[in-house]
C-alpha cells in the first residue's frame, strides 16, 4: 500500500462553478479512485481562491460585505464537488486564517530570494498581471482574454528572483524528476522558463488590499498567486507541521492556462523551501461550448447544475471523461450530451445489465464471487488499462474499458444465450451465463474510477445472493 497524496487547482470563487471547473476535480477523482482500487491510501486536497481584487470587485457588485460573498461562493463549490461524486479529504480556503499566517512563513523563508524594486510597465487588471511590452505589442494593447486595453502602472513592490532557480528547475523538467503532461505541454514550459523575468511578488495596498499581508511591511499585500500556490503544503500544515508523509505529490491536476505558474513560480518556491518537487504536474486541455470559449459576455456558459440534473451524475462523468481526451480541448453541446447518455450509457451499459441481470435471474443462475474478481486480480489481467491509468489517459482507458462493455453485448448476440435455453442445454447455458457475469463484473470494476456511483448499483446486481434485474432501468431515457 503506498500514500498518495494528490492536488487540484483551486478556483477563484467570483462565482458559481461552470462545467470547466469540474476538469480538475473528475480527472483527479478517477485518478483517486484508481489507487484505492489498487489498495493506496489517498489524500486528495480541494479549495478555493479567495483573494484579489476580482474577487473584491465582484463582492462590491453584490453589495456584500467581500468575507460574506466568499463564503457564499466557496459553499457553492464545496456543493458542486459533492455533487460531481468526487471524494476529497481535505479543503483549503485561503482566505482560512491558518492558510494565511502559513503562508506569511512561507513568504519569511523564502526572503533570500526577494527583493524590493519599482514595476514600470503594462498591467491586465483582468488577469491581475504584469503585461511584458513584447505581449503588448503581440496583442495590440487589449488582452485577448478580457478584450480591455492594459493599462500604464508604476509601483514599488517585492520579487521573487526566478533567475536563482532556473538551471534546477531546468534540470529537472528536462530529466522528468518532475514530470510535465502531455509531453508538448512540457516543451512550452521549457521555452517560457528561459525567457521567464522575476516574477512581482506582492502588490502596494494602494493596488490591491484583499489579501495576505506581507510580513514585516503594511504597505505591501501578497500576489494572488503566492498566496493560492501555497495553498497545496499549507493544507498539510506546513511550515508548522512536518509534511513528509504526504508530500511530494505524486500528481498535481491542473488547467493548461495555469500550467506556467505551477511549473514555474511554484517549482522555484519549492526549491527555495528545500521541499522536493510533485512527481508529475498533469494538465488537462479546456471545454469549449459549441466549439467556444465559454464566456458570460458571450452567454453561452454551461450550467453544471443543469447538465448534471438532466441526466444524472454518471451520465455528466461518463460525457466529460470518455469524451473529452484528457490532454486537448473539448467539446461541450448539448446534443452530444444527450446522445452519450442515449446511445451509450443506456444502450450499451443500461439495457446490457438489464438485459444479463433479467437472463441470469430467469435461469436461476447464481454466481459465487472468488478471488479472481477482485480489484487486484482484475486490474492485473487488464495491464494495458493499467498503462493507460498510470500515464494519466484517462479517456482512453475509459474506452478501453467501455470496449469490455460492448463486447459483452457481442457475446450474448452471438452466444445467444435463449436458444440454449430454448434447447435444454442447461449445462451449457449455466456455463455462458456465468461466464458473461464474471466479465460484466471485470468491466464494472474498471468503470468503477470513472462511474462510481452507477458501478456501486451495478456491483450490488451481480455480487449479491441473487441476482435481480434492477427494478428501475439504471439510465432511464425519458
Ligand atoms: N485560482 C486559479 C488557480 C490557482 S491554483 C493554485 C484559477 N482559478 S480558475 O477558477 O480560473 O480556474 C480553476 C481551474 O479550472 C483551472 O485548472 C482552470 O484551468 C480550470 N478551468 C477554467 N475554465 C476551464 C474550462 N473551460 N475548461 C476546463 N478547465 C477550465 O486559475
């Protein structure tokens, strides 16, 4: 049994979760519940990002005191996690008040590295960042997420000299002691370490006041991202609390827009604590809606809520995980949604588990569970599932599994198990009916990381007593 202790990326709470957000915490979630198959111990961290002056904002555009409207939007992604059936142990806000005075450690132990100095230059008070002139010039001035002009700033404030760590940081991308993915992925962040200034550490609280304050200066408040990084030790209780049962992660989830600040800013702070680094840094690719950013300019922002009650949890996992590759962008509609669920989830697994359990009950067929239906044994028979989950592909292990799912559908239209029954030949008719059980309950065991909520139902069929065709179909079509 090893420990596994595993990251997601915390979300800024400005508002309430769309279908993008639940990237981070599925992929993870699968990733999780993969390694308890496997017999591991998981510690598996969630949050929200609570400071900064979107956040701030938005709160005094709700009229709301800003403490009230975090906490009325963290509560609503703590609601949306749970409903995605995604197991965490641990929650971290930031705006908690042991986050904030670790991190205030955090920032003391790493005072070797920073400095004091003026920014002259181009900032996005969209994405609370530092523009170079060179991105000014590629953009022409507007920011091509916030379609808003970047404004002038001159302000005094602390960074963090990235230059001390470049050659190990360097090193050890390229040896994958810490492993960037996909592979192009860490190509990218390779270039753009080598170009990578000091990064501005804090901000005047003239600029910004919502957040960390500095240690030892009360003109001076933390970037967003120092603070929301940390975010990944400060939930294990360091620098208080010796980290080393959990930390480094073995994986780190996180979105391809933010994969430069974690691969990046968040492996130099970690060299600068002496702490060793995640063993892989996997970054996901976005969902786009009808092949568009989602944005509430443009109004076409998918609610979670919405797709999750028309169809059920399964069905927005199964759309999500199977259909999007785990490394590139993906497609969001609403018919693709539907025909998923149709098509697939209730064709292929739904009428399949009715149609056995109702096969199976009918010639009273029981079916005595051994040792080779155990997670173990299951997942050692199916080493190229394994390959795939260990590698983090998550959607092509899903079809790998999902091709065990059809080709017992294969097998009872070619077995065709009513004709032997037809015929008498009970023998063997015993025989393929507990045969095609024994490979529904491998199946199953290999959807249980993606489906955990409709391979419980469909473990409760086959492992019990007696098997009984659900009373309700599993994924009902109207
Ligand atoms: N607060 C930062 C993360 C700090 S981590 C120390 C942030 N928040 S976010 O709300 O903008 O994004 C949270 C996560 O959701 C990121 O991993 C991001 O990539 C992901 N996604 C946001 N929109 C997404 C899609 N449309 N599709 C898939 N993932 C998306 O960045």
């Amino acid at each position: 049994m090893s420990k596994i202790y595993l990251t997601t990326a915390i979300p800024y709470v400005n508002g309430a979760p769309h279908i993008g957000h639940a990237m981070d915490y599925i992929i993870a979630d699968s990733y999780s519940r993969y390694h308890k198959l496997l017999g591991d111990d998981v510690r598996f961290q969630a949050g929200t990002d609570e400071h900064g002056n979107k956040i701030y904002r938005k709160a005094a555009e709700n009229n709301l005191p800003v403490q009230e409207y975090v906490d009325g939007n963290a509560q609503k992604f703590k609601d949306f996690i749970k409903k995605l059936d995604v197991e965490y142990t641990d929650f971290i806000r930031t705006t908690n008040e042991d986050h904030m005075r670790r991190c205030q450690k955090i920032w003391e132990k790493l005072s070797d590295h920073i400095y004091s100095s003026r920014y002259e230059g181009w900032y996005c008070a969209g994405c609370e960042g530092y523009v170079t002139q060179t991105e000014y010039d590629e953009n022409g001035g507007i920011c091509p997420d916030h379609q808003k002009s970047y404004e002038k700033l001159s302000e005094e404030n602390y960074y963090f000299r990235i230059s001390d760590f470049k050659d190990q940081i360097r090193e050890k991308i390229e040896n994958d002691e810490v492993k960037i993915l996909p592979e192009f992925r860490k190509r990218e962040m390779l270039k753009l370490l080598e170009d990578s200034p000091d990064v501005s550490f804090s901000r005047p609280t003239s600029q910004l006041t919502w957040g960390v304050p500095v240690p030892g200066d009360e003109s001076q408040v933390m970037y967003v991202w120092i603070d929301a990084l940390s975010n990944y030790i400060t939930v294990l209780g360091f620098p208080e609390e010796d980290i080393s049962e959990w930390w480094p992660a073995a994986v780190q989830f996180v979105g391809k827009d933010i994969l430069r600040f974690h691969s990046i800013i968040w492996l130099a702070m970690l060299i600068g604590l002496d702490l060793p680094l995640p063993k892989v840094i996997c970054s996901h690719g976005h969902i786009l809606a009808n092949g568009q950013k989602m944005s509430k300019s443009i109004g076409n922002v998918v609610d979670p809520n919405e797709a999750i009650e028309k169809y059920g949890i399964d069905a927005f996992r199964y759309y999500f995980l199977r259909h999007v590759d785990t490394f590139t962008d993906g497609d969001f509609t609403w018919e693709k949604y539907e025909s998923a669920y149709k098509t697939e989830l209730a064709n292929d697994l739904g009428n399949l588990v009715q149609r056995l359990a109702t096969m199976a009950h009918k010639n009273g067929v029981k079916y005595d569970i051994s040792d080779k239906d155990s997670a173990n044994e299951i997942l050692k028979d199916n080493p190229d599932y394994k390959v795939m989950m260990d590698n983090f592909e998550f959607s092509k292990a899903f079809d790998y599994a999902w091709e065990k799912v059809q080709n017992i559908n294969k097998r009872i239209d070619d077995e065709k198990p009513w004709m032997l029954a037809k015929a008498g030949e009970t023998e063997k008719l015993e025989d393929v009916l507990k045969s095609l059980v024994r490979d529904m309950i491998a199946a199953n065991t290999l959807l249980v990381p993606f489906l955990p909520s409709a391979t419980e139902k469909i473990k409760a069929v086959f492992e019990a007593e007696e098997i009984l065709p659900p009373s309700t179909p599993l994924f009902p079509k109207d």
